[in-house]
C-alpha cells in the first residue's frame, strides 16, 4: 500500500481512532494479529496479517464496516476505483 506523501500522520492518527466495531469484524473474520509497517523514503505501507482462516478472511472485502472504511482511507492512500487500497502481493522468498 502507499500513502500520500506528509499523511502518515494522519494514516496513523485514524488507526489508533480504529472504530470499534472494525476491530471486531476484523477478530470476527479470523485476525490473529495484524501490523502495519512505513517506509519514510517511499511512502509505501507493509502489512503482516496472521488470520486463521484464508476463505473466510476473504469475507472481510465485503463487509460495510470494511467498505465504509475503504471510503474514510481514500483520500490518504493510493486506492483502486471501489475505494479499497491498491496493494501488492510479495512473494515469501524466507522463513526461519
């Protein structure tokens, strides 16, 4: 993911502010933990998500809390047309 540049303050601003009830959807739908790391160089947003279960993680783009979400992130991040941040998925290449 990647933040508009001087946001991260903001970004971070809404993230301790996490609504209640996203909290709980995402618990819900099987995050174990979940952290989200800033480049200051570039911008870019890493997230490390540990979930029980990938089907019904899948579940959590559909919610209205996670859309509503998406809809109050937009104008700090890169974002595609349905709101939802535009990411990257990376290719494990270790583990220990």
């Amino acid at each position: 993911m990647k933040l508009y540049p001087d946001l991260k303050g903001e970004y971070t601003k809404r993230h301790k502010e996490l609504w209640p009830e996203m909290r709980q959807m995402l618990k819900e739908h099987g995050a174990i933990s979940y952290s989200i790391f800033f480049d200051p160089e570039t911008d870019y947003l890493f997230g490390y998500l540990e979930i029980e279960d990938e089907e019904k993680w899948a579940q959590t783009a559909e919610t209205e809390i996670n859309r509503k979400w998406w809809d109050f992130m937009k104008n700090v991040m890169d974002t595609n047309p349905d709101n939802s941040p535009v990411t990257v998925d990376l290719e494990k290449v270790f583990e220990l």
